[in-house]
C-alpha cells in the first residue's frame, strides 16, 4: 500500500495562467451541492467566514498508478492537501471558519476519503462541474476526466475575498490560509 500522504520530489510547479483572476468580488451562485454527509450545502447562504478547498481527485493506496499524473502541474497532493486542513481544522474553528473540500471526484469516492483519512469536514460534490462553471473555475482533462484545477477560496457571507491560486506544495496550503486569515482578521 502506497503513502498517499507524502509528495515525490521534482513535481512540476503550477504557474499563475490568470485564470482565477476573476474571483475576487464574486458573489457565488446559489446552487446545492451534496455533501459527504449527506446534506446539500449552498456555499452562497453560509454566513461568515468560510473556507473551500478544490482538489481534483484524492487517489486510493490500492489503486492502480495514475500514469503521467505526477507530469501535470499540480495534479498530485490532494490527500497531503486534505490532511493539511485536517490537522489544522481546531485552529480553523477556533477563528470561527467553516471548511470545505470541494471537488468533481464521485460522492462515493469522497466519502471514502473522509473515512478513511479521518477528515472532520464535509467535502462537496460538483461532479456535474456546475458549480465550477458557474465560477469558471480552471479545469484540466486526465483519462477522459474532466477535473478542477487546486485552487482555494476564503469566502465571507457569500463573497469570494480571497484566492490562492496556485496551489503550491498542496501540504503547505492549509497553514498559508490560516496565516492570511490572521493578518486580514486581526
């Protein structure tokens, strides 16, 4: 069984393409998502601060390999990524910030994943890539997969106030949010 939790040196850094320079400023669209515990969230209704996390799909140790997906800038990490928020979520509810994954990957395979990774928050499925383009958020094609690019959003009562765009070392992505939580929210 493979360690999904580490990152292989010598992965390839994501470059800024712009792509999410649109979001600051964005209202969300009002649109249910279900949830990986079987609620249906409207990220545009949340009130306060709120975090989402997009990953596009967190690997199984007993999956055959994803050839060429350690080539993709910014494919490999999601489960590093999800664990980062994971370890760091009593600091995140201490500030008073809700978090949520997000992704395109199939609910059952989510669900696994809080299961087996012991997330203690939801993860949210726009497997139908609605949400995404409502934002445009940035995707990319892997085997016939249409899947979203790692990005992170603080959102406040709806409104998207921040972008980390790109996500790079996914590990370190939860602790740069708490830090920008922290400066903005002193």
């Amino acid at each position: 069984m493979k360690d999904l939790s580490v990152l292989p040196e010598g992965l390839p850094i994501p470059i800024d393409d712009g792509a999410c320079n649109h979001l600051v400023g964005f209202q969300l669209p009002s649109m249910q998502l279900s949830s990986t515990s079987g609620r249906l969230i409207n990220l545009a209704t949340e009130v306060g601060v709120t975090v989402v996390y997009f990953y596009p799909l967190i690997g199984h140790p007993d999956a055959p390999p994803m050839i060429g997906w350690n080539d993709i800038p910014g494919a490999r990490g999601c489960t590093p990524q999800s664990c980062a928020f994971r370890d760091l979520n009593r600091e995140f509810n201490n500030m008073g910030v809700q978090v949520f994954g997000a992704s395109s990957q199939p609910l059952d395979a989510q669900q696994e994943a809080v299961s087996r990774l012991h997330l203690p928050f939801e993860l949210l499925n726009d497997s139908s890539l609605g949400f995404a383009a409502a934002l445009a958020l940035p995707r990319f094609e892997y085997n016939g997969r249409v899947l979203i690019k790692r990005l992170t959003l603080i959102v406040e009562n709806g409104v998207v106030i921040k972008v980390f765009y790109p996500v790079f070392p996914p590990n370190q992505n939860a602790s740069d949010v708490i830090d920008w939580l922290k400066s903005r929210f002193k």
